[in-house]
C-alpha cells in the first residue's frame, strides 16, 4: 500500500512554527517512503473558518516547498460524513444525548468530589424513543456521542512513543455532533482518513487521547486504523511552552530576513536526536528521516538557532536562486565574494553599495595617507584580469615594509569604509581600478 500522509490544518488563523513543523514532518515521511502527501483543509467551522487563511495555507507550503500531491476540504465532503453517520446509527454506535453544558459540568464536579474520573455516566441510553419524541416535541435537538465499546482495550504501536494502551472504561463517550447538526473534528477525521487512504498519521502527543477514541471509530467505520505516531510539542527557548510560538507566523520569519531552506533544516530534526545539517536538501531530509529517532522530551526552538541556521544557508546559496533577490548590476562573481559575510539576504544590499560606492572611509593619520598615496601609485601597474590584489599586496610588502595588520586594514579601510567584510582578494576586481583609484584619493 502507498504510504500516505497528511496535514489537516484549520483555516482559523495562519500557520506557525509548531504547525510547519508538523507539515513537514508529513511530507518527509511520504517522500521517503515514495508516497503521497496531502492538504486536507478543515473547515467544518464555517463560523470561524476564512478563504484568506485557506491561501495562506498553500502559499506558506509552497514557500517552503511542500507541494501536496492532492487537496480536499471537509465542507465539500459533508455528504460522506452524512453516510457515514448514518451507518453508525443504524449499527448502535452513536447515540442522543441532551445534557447542557451547565449539566455536564455539574455532573464532572461531582465526580471528581467523590474522588471518581470525571467521564461521561452515559446517562442518555436510559432514554426510550417515547423520551425522544417528547423532547423533539418540545423543540429539543440532541447532540450526539460515540459509542465506546468498553470490552475491547485500545492498544496501538506509536512509531515514537511505543506501546499504547488505554481502558474504554476509564474514557468518555465523545461527542461528535452537535445538536445544530454541525460536526466535531474526532468523527471527520477519521472518516477522512480511511476514505483518503491515509497509511499514517503523525501528529502532536497532545492528539494522544484522540487517537485512543478514533481507533474504535475506524473499527467502527469498517476500517484498518493508520499507523500513528506521536511527537512531542514545540517549547520556546525559555524552557516552558511559548505562548508567542503560537503566533510566530512564515510571514514573520520572512519578514525577519530568514529563508524558507533554513526553516526547512531546523525543524526536519527539531526533537530528533539527529543534528541540524544545512548542507542536507529536502530530499536529503526526507531520505534520512526516521521516526525512531525522536525522543519524548519537548522539542526546543530557538530563534537563535534559526538565525544560525539561515546564516549558513545562505552562504551556499547559488546565485541561481537569489538571482532575482539581488540589487541591479550585481552578478554572479558579486554573489559569491558577497554572500560569506551575510546571516540574511536583505543585508546584500549593504554590501552591495561598498562596491557601487559611495563610501565613508576613516580620517587617517598623515603616516597613512603617505601609504595609501605609494599604494595608489602601485595599483596603476596592476594586471587588473589575473589576482590584483595578491600583486598588490605583495608589491607594497616589498616596497613598504609593512605587513599583516599594517598593510591590509588601511587598505581595506580605503576601499570599503569598513574594518571587515568580504575577501579583499574577491572583493578588489568587483570595485575595479577606476573606483580604488578614486578612492586612494
């Protein structure tokens, strides 16, 4: 069977770090394995749910480059979900309850003062059809729960946490829809999945409970349950869960200057015991990704890492692929002298200008005026087209004296206005003998 994933995120709001994190997971599992990956949009909440944020779905993906193979939304798939429901109502698995929210909550308290766990008492079975009419009568709507099967243990191997086992007896009856006759995420889900094809399911270890009730419910739906894995939550840099992790969007990551590589690299092995490697692609990430490499521990994100991380990317981009990002006239020989001293890509422009000029040099002494001035009369006898500033340099050492420090920082300092920055060797053909002339004064 083709290994299938996938991502089903809520187009409530735009996508964080915890969320790509996800996302990518799935993708790398498929493509590892040769499989599919897929976009399933959940938006039952038409309350909530916004078409901006559906777009920004596809294109924080596509920015990362997670193309999924396919694309479904559950408000078109209102009409599976309906047979499905009926199915399960004609085979017992689904019931109607009536019980406010005030009521439930009443219930759990008392409960939990006795010292018992705070689960559904499954009071609406009692209920006879006369019952039923009655409250239809009086213009009650039931909301509906699925029915857990109390003599068969759930169990599952989790591809990271292992065995699983949970007692139905110590679970509650889920609610599934509401009595508006709108849906709940459990019982979609897991419609979707088995009508989808999905082979694997990998998701946060907050879903743990979850998954516990939806493997009855494919058992249910006349299903195999997929294979599930469970990884642990994102924690911010301070050792707790970050409440801003939440709201750290792609667009502020491109905002901040960071590329959709990097990302890419960080959180592929985020929670894994695996280094961060920058010179690995995506297919690269996805060849090497294995689930019995993560741990159990909170997977920790820090912006400094993914600061690093982007540095080191972006001294191997090819010009190529930043061609379009640069400032005119820069090309690819200025790329590549430029790029070692940046963390972002948005700082090229800076750079850029030491060889555009103009520049702002020191005030000098007198001592290194006269230096500059014989270092400007030794640049006229260059051969500008083979290595100008190895020539350079060694012809101002013979005839000067100076060396190291001495020698190439009042030179450097003379050309770019700066006390470092790119290889001067590099860097000198790009100013050119007109330009260091000029700025020889």
């Amino acid at each position: 069977m083709t290994t299938t994933t996938r991502f089903a995120p809520s187009p409530t709001g735009k996508l964080h770090v915890g969320n790509v994190r996800a996302a990518l997971h799935n993708w790398l599992l498929a493509k590892r394995e040769g499989g599919r990956f897929l976009l399933r949009i959940d938006d039952t909440d038409a309350a909530r749910s916004r078409e901006e944020y559906v777009e920004a779905i596809r294109a924080d993906l596509a920015w990362l480059g997670l193309h999924p193979d396919g694309e479904e939304r559950q408000s078109a798939r209102f009409a599976i979900y309906e047979a499905a429901f009926e199915k399960l109502v004609a085979a017992g698995r689904l019931y109607r309850c009536y019980e406010t929210a005030q009521e439930l909550d009443l219930k759990r308290k008392v409960l939990l003062g006795r010292g018992l766990p705070p689960i559904y008492d499954r009071a609406a079975l009692a209920l006879s059809e006369a019952d039923h009419a009655a409250r239809a009568a009086a213009g009650e709507a039931p909301h509906w729960r699925f029915l857990l099967d109390h003599d068969t243990p759930i169990a599952w191997e989790d591809g990271i946490r292992g065995p699983q086992h949970f007692d139905p007896r110590a679970m509650s009856d889920p609610v599934v829809r509401r009595a508006d006759g709108t849906w709940l995420y459990m019982l979609p889900s897991a419609i979707d999945d088995a009508e989808m094809g999905v082979t694997d399911v990998l998701r946060g270890e907050d879903h743990v409970s979850n998954t516990a009730t939806q493997v009855q419910m494919f058992v249910a739906l006349g299903a195999v349950p997929p294979r599930f894995a469970h990884e642990a939550l994102l924690t911010g840099a301070e050792g707790k869960l970050s409440k801003r992790l939440g709201a750290l969007g792609m667009a502020d990551l491109r905002e901040a200057g960071i590329e959709p590589e990097a990302v890419v690299a960080l959180l592929a092995r985020l929670g894994t015991s695996d280094p961060v490697d920058p010179s690995l692609d995506a297919a690269a990430l996805a060849a090497s990704f294995d689930l019995t490499r993560f741990g159990r521990a909170p997977a920790r994100f820090d912006d400094t890492d993914l600061h690093r991380v982007n540095a080191a990317i972006v001294h191997r981009l090819p010009y190529a692929r930043v061609r379009h990002l640069l400032p005119e006239g820069m090309g690819e020989a200025a790329w590549e002298a430029i790029r070692p001293n940046l963390a972002h890509i948005d700082e090229v422009a800076d750079w850029w200008q030491v060889v555009t000029g103009p520049i702002m040099p020191p005030a000098f002494d007198e001592e290194t005026l006269a230096f500059l001035s014989v270092a400007a009369a030794a640049a006229h006898d260059l051969d500008w087209s083979a290595d100008p500033w190895r020539e350079w340099t060694g012809a101002l050492k013979e005839s000067t004296g100076r060396k190291g420090k001495a020698l190439f920082m009042p030179l450097r300092q003379a050309l770019t206005g700066k006390d470092h920055g790119p290889d001067m060797a590099a860097l000198l053909p790009l100013i050119g003998q007109e330009q260091t002339l000029a700025r020889l004064g």
